[in-house]
C-alpha cells in the first residue's frame, strides 16, 4: 500500500502584511488568500518568513526579519526570548499586551457569548519582572563531553528544555539562581531520575519540590540541604503523588503569604494552587471586594475558594462567609488559616462542584446575598443553575479563560436573567497570552458598578 507522500516546504522565504494576533499571541498574515500565523511578527507589520508547517486550512511560518515594525515593538527583555516557550509577548509594550488580552476578552464575550458588559474597568497592570511565584520547570540530562543538566521552561512547540542562563519573569529568589541549581542536581547521584522542579514562593520563602524518580541517597540528601542552607530555599522531595512530598531542609518549613489591607496571613504547601502574581492578587482581591459592594449584613458564597484567599478578607467585612472547594486538603488547610487569623465568620466544606452544589437547600435557608466564584479553566458551568435558584443581587466571577467565562456569562444573562454590569482584565502573567479577567453580574435591582 502506497504511503502518501510529505508535503514538501518550500525553502523560498516570502514577504507578509501581518493584519492581527491571534488569541495565542501569534501574528496572522495572509499569504495567498490563506492564513499563515508568525509567532513573534505584530499586527501592522511586514516581515519576511519561511514556511515551518503547512496545513489544510492554515498554515505556520518562522519570522527571519522584521521589515516594518509596528509602533508598540520594544526589544524583550530576556535574552532568551524567542528559544524558551515561558513567554510569548515581550516585544510587545505591557499596556499593549493589556489592550491585547481586553480585545480577546471582548471577542470572545462578544461571540460566544452573545454578551457585552456596561462598563469595562480599567486593567489591572503588573510589575514587568520577577513577578511569578509559581512555576513548574523541566530539568533534562544532557550525556556527552558536556555532560550537563538543563533547567527550565520546555522551548517553544517543544519537548526540549530551554537551557537557561536566568529567568527574568520569575521570582529573583529563584530565577537568578538557574545555573546553581542545575549544577547542584547534576551532582546528585539520580541526576537523571529528577524530571521537574516546582517553584513555590511566599513572601518569606521560596519552596523548590525536586520530583524524585529515584530514592535520593544519604549524600543526596546533604547537598541539597547544603543547597537549600546556601541560597536561602526551603527544599522538598516527591517521590510519587502530591501527598508524597515531604521537606528535606528545614524540617518544618512554613510558606505563607499577607494580605496586609485586610490583617491575613494564608499559610500554604508547595504543591497548593495559589495565585501566580502576589501584586495583582492583591489587585484582585481589593477589586472584587469592591464589586461586591459588601455590606455588614451580607451572606456571601466563596465558590471554588481554594485556600480561603478571597473568603478571608471579605469575612472581614459582612456576616458570614462559606467556603466551598473540592479539594480536601485545601478545606482543612483554609480551616487552619481561618483558626490563625481568629475569623470566626467562615465555615469552609468540601463540595464536589462537577455535580452543582449539593448543600443549595442549606444556602437557599439561610440566604445567600453575594456569590463569588474563581473556577478552573473549565469554567462553572454546573453550577450556574444552583447560583440562579440563590437569587444572589451580585455574582462576581474571575476566570482563568476567556472562552470558558463567555460561555457561563451568555447563560447567565440569557437563561437566568443577570445582567453583565462590568469586566475588566488583569495582567497576571505579563509577557504570555494567558488572559484572567473579572466580571460583575447583577439583578436589575441590586444597582451598578460601586
């Protein structure tokens, strides 16, 4: 049976208009009436290409030169932009990259949901640098004369590992400090057994959790203690699921990070889901309380609340407080959060939210007048029902993507009679194509943005 034949590239490089980004941060350019997306051209551009991919209804080019840069072109910041697949925007100016994730929040409002806000808030901007605390990095094994270990951010459209000099986006605690670790797991005896790093960072401490394939030996454990001693860094092992992880140096080590407006600490583990961007969580925080419009006699609804990071600070300021989250050691921990903060308001449950929320008759008794919810990537869809029979006057929603929200915000207006008063985006992740918004959906009656 005959194989069909590979397309072959053509090697020729051609010229482009480049018209827009796509929501992944790609240039789009039409090249003979078909699309051809360019990472690293920006709309308004002409660039020069060369075809990497063909495919039926698109194809994907290398830039090899850019012959009319657009206005908000700036040089990145990173000398290993353009190799390493952490970042996808840093020749794009920060207020640019903004005004590009509020057009994605908008088209995808617009057209999937059929949905367009009152009002749109003014974004939440970033520092530019050294702001990420959370991170997982690859670590690989390089055999030969070199005999080296990578670790990093996997290249772009790439199995590979970026061979890092430095990391200028994450945290300076731990993104100066890439060649130290690397080194220090290639002194390891399984120096080939320890795939990834995750990066925890609080604001006291950064947590490195080493995926251990292998049993480190008794010398393994004296250098990354060393390691952890020298540089200032709280070190763990996990050799198989998350419970297995335990901290080799110090013994008890404690992250933490402070909501300071609000008088919270929120203890945490390495491997716990918390914010990426301590400056725009605070943002965050401080506008969807806002958004709220709390009053003292408010009963409010913490969907998805995680470690309690929304919860406690707006316990601070109305009746009562329920937590609900599905992960069981992210209800206790809150429950001990909650304990350390003396907030006696707050009850926290676990609650499977896939199957809605099952304790509605509990909440529809004693009256729920506020709701906010920050679901995964997938969206809220199950319990949108649940959420409508409360009757809430305000519903705010933070979401981590863009198509997901749009789908929830056109039921929520178009089934259940809310009305989408205000969205705004936040740059949590400056210099990426991640896009994280919030938006306010209230009753008629219950008024406008505060």
């Amino acid at each position: 049976m005959n194989q069909p034949r590979r397309r072959r590239l053509p090697q020729q490089p051609l010229e482009a208009e480049v018209s827009a980004l796509s929501h992944e941060g790609r240039g789009i350019a039409h090249v003979e009436g078909k699309i051809t997306f360019v990472r690293g051209a920006l709309a308004g551009e002409r660039v020069r290409l060369r075809y990497t991919k063909r495919h039926r209804q698109w194809d994907e080019g290398k830039l090899l030169e850019v012959l009319r840069p657009a206005p908000e072109r700036v040089e990145p910041g990173c000398i290993h932009f353009g190799v390493c697949g952490g970042c996808a925007l840093q020749h794009l100016t920060p207020q640019q990259q903004l005004t590009f994730k509020e057009t994605v929040v908008r088209e995808k409002l617009r057209h999937m949901g059929g949905v367009e806000p009152s009002t749109w808030l003014a974004p939440l901007g970033s520092p530019a640098w050294g702001y990420r605390r959370k991170a997982r990095l690859a670590v690989k094994y390089v055999a030969g004369k070199d005999d080296r270990v990578l670790v990093g951010f996997r290249e772009t459209h790439s199995t590979l590992v970026a061979d890092l000099a430095s990391c200028r986006v994450l945290d300076p605690r731990i993104g100066a400090h890439i060649p130290q670790l690397a080194e220090t797991i290639r002194c390891l005896s399984i120096f080939d057994r320890v795939p990834q790093i995750e990066v925890a960072a609080g604001d006291q401490a950064v947590g490195l959790v080493f995926r251990n394939l292998a049993p480190f030996t008794v010398e393994d454990y004296r250098l990354l203690s060393a390691f952890a001693r020298q540089y200032d860094f709280y070190v763990y092992e996990q050799p198989g699921d998350k419970a297995s992880v335990r901290p080799i140096w110090p013994r008890a080590p404690q992250l933490s990070y402070a909501l300071p407006d609000h008088a919270v600490s929120v203890f945490f583990e390495p491997t716990d889901f918390t914010q990426v961007n301590p400056a725009v969580n605070h943002a965050l925080v401080e506008r969807a309380i806002a958004l709220l419009a709390l009053q003292p006699q408010d009963r409010v609804l913490d969907l998805y609340c995680g470690l309690g990071n929304f919860a406690f600070c707006i316990a601070r300021q109305v009746a009562s407080v329920v937590g609900l989250e599905g992960d069981d050691a992210l209800v206790e921990r809150a429950r001990e959060n909650a304990a350390r903060n003396a907030i006696t308001n707050v009850v926290f449950q676990r609650a499977d939210l896939s199957r809605g929320i099952a304790e509605l008759a509990h909440l529809q008794r004693d009256g729920v007048s506020r709701v906010l919810l920050d679901p995964p990537r997938s969206g809220a869809a199950e319990v949108l029902a649940d959420i409508a029979a409360l009757r809430a006057e305000r519903i705010v929603y933070v979401s981590c993507g863009p198509s997901t929200l749009a789908r929830d915000a056109g039921r929520l207006v178009h089934e259940y009679g809310y009305r989408l008063a205000a969205a705004g985006v936040m740059d949590m992740f400056p210099h990426t194509a991640h896009v994280e918004c919030i938006t306010l959906f209230v009753r008629d009656q219950a008024g406008d943005v505060p």
